[in-house]
C-alpha cells in the first residue's frame, strides 16, 4: 500500500507543478516528495484524546452505517461527559489565547462602562448635595407651585394681601409668596405688639411673619427692623388706632364746640 | 497506506452527516493526525506532537455542528491548526528572548550526516525557511496538509485566484532556495 501512496504523492507533487509550469524540474520535485512525507507520521495519542478513542473504539471503529445499538448507547453517554472535560482542558491550555484576549477586551470594557456610571452618578450625587442648587430647586419649587397655586384664585389672594402691606411696610414685601396663607396672623400681630416695649417689637414682628416663609431669612429682617422699627412701629400701632378712635370722636367735638359759640 | 485509508475513509463518511460523533472522531484521527502533526512540523512549531493532541481535543467538542463528513472535518481540523500556529508566533513575539549561551544547544552545527545520507525528514521540516510567511503556509497547507485550494483559501482568508499565485510564487521561490542549497552542498 505503501507503493499507492507513494505513486498518490508523487502524482499530487507532479500536478502541483504541472500548475505552476514547473513540471519538468528536477529538483524541486525530490524536494516537495520529501515535504510531503512529512504527514505521514502518525503520533501516539495522549491520554485524553486516547480515552476519546477508546469511546469510539468500543462503538465499533469503522461501522458507521451498521454500528449496533448496544455499542452505541455508551459511545452516547460518553459524549456529554467528554466535551465538558475537553473544555476544561481547553480553556486552561495556552493554546487559546484569542479567547483569553476576547473575554479580557469584554472585561475591560465593562470595566470601563462601570467606572463612568460610577463617576455620573458621583458627580450628579456632589452636585446636588450643593446648597445653592438645592435653594435653587426649592426656589423654584415655590415658584411653581405660588404659580399654580395663584393662578386659580387669584382674585381671592390680592384681597387679603392688600390689608398687610398697611399693618407690616418692611416684612411683608419679601415673604408675601409664601406668607400669603398667613396673612391674617401677621395683620393680628402688630395688634399686640405695641402693648409691648419697642425693642420687642422687631423681634416679634420677623418671627410670625417668616416661619411659615423661610427660615434662612431670620437674621435678614432682623438687621432690617433695628434701624426701622423704632420709628415704624411706633407709627405703626399709632395709625391704626388714632385714626379709628378719632373718626368717631372728632365729629363729636366739631359739633359741640358750635354749640358755645352760639 | 494513510492516503489510501483517509481518502476511503473520507468517501466512506462522505454521507454521514448525523454519524456517531466517537466513530466520526477516531475517524478523523486516524486520517488526519499525521499531516496536521507535519503542518505543524513544517511550520516550526514547538513540540507538534502536544499541539497536535491540543488540535483534536479542540476538535472533538465542535463534532456535533460539523457538517460535510469526513472532508469539513478535515477543513476544521486545519483551522484550528492554523490559530494554533498563529497563536504560537504571536507567542514567540511577546516572549523576549533571553536565553543564555550554552553550547550544547547551539544550532550552529554541520548537519547530520546520517540525515543527509537516508534522506530522513528532519531536514524536510526546515525546508521551508526563509521563504516568506504566506509562501510557506500555502506550501504546508497544500503539500503537508493535502488540501484543496478551496480550503486553504478559506483557512487563510484569500480568494482561491490569490492561492494559486501565492502557490505559484512560492514554488518558484522553493526552487531558487533548493538551487542554492543543492549548490552550498556540492561547494
């Protein structure tokens, strides 16, 4: 058989080079012959290709259309076991590098994804712990909601708001959005208030008018009524009750006095 | 004899698409070990025989989606040779080399003359150095190997026309390096 193979090989090299127009050299063809002899050697099979064979061995080596059905039920059961041992081997040779390579691209990229999720979220986190940006959200928060909220009733709001402006000139101008609910208790306030020495008035004024408002504007009207209440709130409790007692009082006297003269 | 056996073994299993993927396997080993242990051979890789079992137990896991018989076993048993090769001169790229000298292991030696009296093969696997990369991997996958043009093309990623001239070239480049050797050992 060896003399087929042979004539088989050398018709294989005298074809190659009947393709390459090299047909009649002398000294290549010896030379691919002697290539070609390379394959012929078959190696010894290790032992885990070797347990593989003794699987197809005991099916029945060469039967492959008439292979019984007895020798084949344990070729079947030894071929679920054998790929995942083959795999294992696989995987841990240094032969499958591209695989290594590609599972090291994935890792890196999903290593890379969960580093910039991580900062967005620590930035987005830093940024709005910011105080600024927190006040500015509130700021607009009521903003909108006066804006919903003073769109439907307006008509009714500017009616109670009028009467505060006379009771309170300096504190009702920045808290009036959000002091609009409370406006009759600011407008109550000033009534108890000039019982009271003058010094306590500034004090008290600020308090019930900006609670409900804000309380980082605390020391912003209390720097305010130091310079101005001491003359306002004088006036303040004065306007509301001179005039009242006296628009009854005055016509009493304005007509009595007519009454000597005659 | 191996030639005869894998080409009846490959008429044999030419219709056996749903065979018995063991039989299908020792099938392939017996056919097809030598030449992918002399591809590996030609193409300097270290320790062909280790690579060649690395091949076939690659091979075996992937026998279930294989189609085409003995023929598309014998084009995926190469594949996985070719990456294998591949990945051992990308190996040998990373490696630094820093061997120290030791003059047992130096290759500056005449050749054997036993070698060069029987003709023996070891001389045949440094046939193909100093030609040029693709040269020499169409001349294993052709000669040692035993494929098609078809398949080498697929294997390499060419079409079929740039494998005959890649064949061509390289044979004419085979004879001018044969010529000087012929030459170097008559001098």
């Amino acid at each position: 058989m060896s003399d087929i193979a042979g004539s088989r090989s050398e018709g294989f090299v005298d074809q190659l080079l009947l393709e390459a127009d090299l047909d009649d050299d002398g000294q290549l063809r010896p030379a691919l012959l002697q290539l070609r002899a390379l394959g012929t050697e078959v190696p010894e099979p290790s032992a885990a290709v070797a347990a593989l064979l003794g699987g197809a061995h005991a099916a029945g080596p060469g039967e492959t259309s008439a292979a019984p059905a007895d020798p084949a039920e344990p070729a079947a059961a030894d071929s679920p076991a054998a790929p995942v041992n083959v795999r294992a081997g696989t995987t841990g040779s240094p032969g499958d590098e591209l695989a290594a390579r590609r599972r090291a691209k994935r890792r890196a990229a999903l290593t890379a994804l969960t580093l910039g999720v991580t900062l967005t979220a620590g930035g987005a986190v830093a940024a709005a712990s910011d105080q600024g940006i927190r006040d500015s959200f509130t700021h607009l928060n009521h903003a909108v909601t006066s804006f919903v909220t003073g769109s439907g009733p307006a008509g009714q709001r500017q009616a109670p708001v009028p009467p505060t402006q006379p009771g309170e000139p300096a504190a009702p101008a920045p808290v009036s959005p959000a002091a609009v609910p409370t406006a009759p208790v600011p407008a109550e306030a000033p009534a108890g208030v000039p019982a009271s020495d003058a010094p306590a008035v500034p004090e008290g004024v600020p308090s019930p008018a900006v609670t409900p408002g804000k309380p980082a504007g605390v020391p912003a009207p209390g720097s305010l009524p130091t310079a101005v209440p001491t003359e306002v709130t004088d006036r303040l409790p004065q306007r509301p009750q001179v005039p009242l007692p006296e628009v009854p009082q005055l016509p009493l006297p304005t007509t009595l006095p007519a009454a000597p003269h005659q | 004899m191996l030639d005869t056996l894998a080409q009846a073994e490959t008429e044999e299993f030419e219709n056996t698409a749903g065979a018995d993927p063991a039989v299908l396997f020792a099938a392939a080993y017996r056919s097809f070990a030598g030449p992918v242990q002399g591809y590996l051979k030609a193409r300097g890789v270290d320790d062909p025989e280790a690579v060649t079992q690395d091949v076939f137990l690659a091979f075996y896991p992937r026998i279930e989606s294989l189609t085409g018989g003995l023929q598309g076993a014998k084009s995926l048993i190469f594949s996985i040779a070719h990456a294998r090769m591949v990945d051992h001169y990308r190996r040998l790229e990373r490696r630094p080399h820093l061997t120290p000298y030791d003059p047992h292991d130096d290759a500056r030696t005449s050749p054997s003359a036993e070698e060069d009296a029987a003709g023996i093969t070891g001389g045949a696997a440094a046939m193909l150095e100093g030609l040029a990369d693709e040269h020499q991997e169409v001349l294993a996958l052709r000669i040692v190997a035993d494929l098609s043009i078809e398949q080498v093309a697929a294997i390499m990623g060419k079409s079929t026309g740039a494998i005959k001239q890649l064949q061509r070239r390289a044979l004419q480049n085979l004879k001018a390096q044969t010529l000087k050797r012929n030459q170097a050992n008559h001098e």
